[in-house]
C-alpha cells in the first residue's frame, strides 16, 4: 500500500513580503505549499523566484486572482490549510482605486470563505491589519479596542475581517484572523516607511523626502510575524478557531524617532523634509498604534524574537546587498 501523499498548504499573497517567508517557513516545517501568485503578464513569481530551489521543489506555485472564485476554488482543493494574505496594502493608492481594494480585500477574501466552506478545508488563517483600528483610543490595543476605519484600504480588510467573523457565526467555517501590526524587513516595498529610508540611504541619498513625522507605530520584524500566522494555523482549534489575535511588540515609536535610529545604525548623517504627496488627509492619519498581544501569547506561546534594532540592522544587511538594492527604484516615490 502506498502512503497518501501529504495535503498541502495553501498560501494567497505568496509572492509578497510577508508571503513569501511564509513559505519558507512552511516548507522548513515539512510542509508542502500550493502557493498563488496574481496572474500577470510578465509570468514574474515575484520574490519566490528568489527561494532556495530546495524551497522551491516542495512549492507549487499557481497563477490566479483571488478576485476569481475559480481560481481560489483550485487553489484551496485538497488543501489542509489556507493562509490568505493577498491584498491591495497601499493606502495612498487605496485613495485613488478604492473600488480595486474593495475587489481584492472584500470579493478576494468572500470567495477564500466560501471554497473554505464548501471544500470543508479544516483551516483558514484570515490577514488583518492594525490600521482597522486607526488611531489608539487606549493604548495597549487589545482586540476589544473599537474598529475605526480611516482610509479605504482599512475599511476594506475591516470587510474582509467582518465576512470572516460572520462565516463562524453563520456556518461553523474554522477561520482565524491574525491582526499584524506594522512588519518590516528583508523584501519589503518602498511603499512603506522603513525600507523607504533605508534603500534610499543604501542608494547613498543623505536628504530624504517622507510624510508626518509624528505618528508611533509598533513594528514586527517579518519573522516574528511569519511565526504568529504558523502559531495560529497549527494550535489546536478550541484555542484559536473564531477568534481574532493581535500581533505586535508592545513596543511604540514615532517615526522621526525611528528614522534618526536608522541614520545612526546606517552611520549616516541625515536630513528629513516633508513631502506633501505623502502626508495623509489628517483625519486618514493614524496617530498613534501600541499593540498587546497577550492573547495571542496565552493561545499559543508566541512572543517576538527580535528586538526592533536587530530587525532594522538585519533590514540594512539586506538592503545594502547591491542584488537586493537593484530591484528597488530608490529614485521615485513608490505609491
Ligand atoms: N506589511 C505590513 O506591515 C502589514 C501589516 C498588517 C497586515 N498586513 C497584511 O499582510 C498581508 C501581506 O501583506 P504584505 O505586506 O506582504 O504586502 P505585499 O503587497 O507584499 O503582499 C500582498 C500580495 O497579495 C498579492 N495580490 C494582490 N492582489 C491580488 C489578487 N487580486 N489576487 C491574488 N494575489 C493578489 C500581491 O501580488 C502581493 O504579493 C496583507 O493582507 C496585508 O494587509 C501587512
């Protein structure tokens, strides 16, 4: 007799920041993956193509659109587990395509649940995102802290959650959802602040062009936050299915405070200016994030391992490889 072949994992957002080290992660955990990368037409997988071939000899990696309930409905048969991390994440271009992250974050993730829940896949870990919080009302934010959403990429993963929470309550459907707070680290696009200041530094560029330099955010270096979604994909159900899990430091910093950490790190002298162009409408802006993660800590274990200063230095190593620095464009403003 021969043994079943293992059920994979299957992963939306694979080719992505956060995607892709999940993927590795899974694949060191003895797991095979089906991972889906947005069809395109340059046939690129995006950072897979940059995994170990090791890696990749356990990944099957599938073009499709999570806008296309085909297309999930393939990616999730046979699966065990879904991890569904595709989204549209910018929140500048969410003010100028707002009905595309409606598309991908809400349709995207309705039709995630429904294959979910029509294939009886034992697992569905769902993404969140601190900003559905929007600006802290109490600090530590726990779970219990009010949604208040203030851009449209934040109300569009608040649907995507609310679908998830209504798929329980309505159809058993063992979803969980992972709320990461801001992540940085190796991969990540200059859409966000962190590689933003590094890659342009890397580049050699000492004056650098940026947004409000007030708000604190709580940053996750991405293996601490690939950690937290492997926590509550594989913890027993009764402590994890229909529940929603914070995950960050409980560590805040503003982002001036963080960019002249950064300079000090990268042993450069720096000058910040504002750029209009990316400071938010200020009622869009979210002042201030500071996450508490204990419950994710009490269901699981889980507990970050890197200190913020380890995670950027680490980030710089990345960033100062000429290869890695090559496929960023440090010269124009990544919306
Ligand atoms: N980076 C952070 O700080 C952060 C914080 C909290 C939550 N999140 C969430 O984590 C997840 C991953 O984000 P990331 O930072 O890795 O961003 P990312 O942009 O690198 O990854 C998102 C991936 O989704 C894919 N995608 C977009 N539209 C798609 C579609 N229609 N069909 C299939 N795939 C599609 C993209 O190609 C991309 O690879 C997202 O759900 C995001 O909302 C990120």
């Amino acid at each position: 007799m021969t043994a079943t072949p293992q059920a994979p994992v299957a992963v939306t957002g694979a080719e992505g920041f956060i995607g892709s080290p999940l993927v590795e992660a899974l694949v060191a955990a003895g797991r095979r993956v089906r991972a889906m990368v947005q069809y395109n037409s340059f046939s690129s997988f995006g950072w897979l193509e940059t995994l170990p071939k090791e890696v990749l000899a356990e990944t099957e990696i599938v073009l499709g659109d999570v806008r296309d309930p085909g297309s999930v409905t393939g990616l999730v048969t046979g699966a065990d587990t879904v991890y569904h991390l595709a989204a549209l994440i910018a929140i500048p271009y969410s003010y100028r395509a707002p009905h595309s992250y409606v598309e991908t974050n809400v349709t995207g993730t309705l039709n995630v649940l429904e294959a979910v829940r029509h294939l009886g896949t034992p697992r569905l870990v769902h993404t969140s995102t601190s900003e559905t919080y929007g600006t802290a009302l109490t600090v530590p934010i726990t779970e219990d802290h009010p949604i208040n959403t203030q851009s449209p990429y934040a109300a569009s993963k608040a649907g995507g959650d609310r679908l998830a929470d209504s798929y329980h309550a309505s159809f058993e459907t063992p979803v969980v959802t992972l709320r990461p707070f801001n992540t940085y680290g190796p991969r990540q696009s200059m859409r966000a602040v962190i590689p933003t200041v590094i890659a342009r530094v890397a580049a050699g560029e000492r004056s650098l062009d940026l947004g409000d330099l007030r708000p604190t955010r709580d940053f996750s270096y991405v293996k601490d936050t690939v950690a937290a979604f492997l926590a509550v994909g594989t913890a027993p159900a009764e402590h994890v299915v229909g529940r929603t899990f914070n995950a960050g430091t409980g560590r805040e910093i503003s982002i001036g405070d963080l960019v002249t950490l950064i300079g000090k790190l990268m042993d450069a002298e720096l000058e910040v200016r504002e750029d209009t162009r990316r400071v938010r409408p200020a009622a869009s802006e979210v002042m201030r994030l500071l996450c508490d993660a204990s419950r994710l800590r009490a269901a699981t274990g889980w507990a970050p391992a890197h200190h913020l200063e380890e995670g950027l230095a680490r980030t710089i190593e990345f960033f100062r490889d000429p290869a890695n620095l090559a496929r960023y464009k440090t010269d124009i403003y990544n919306v």
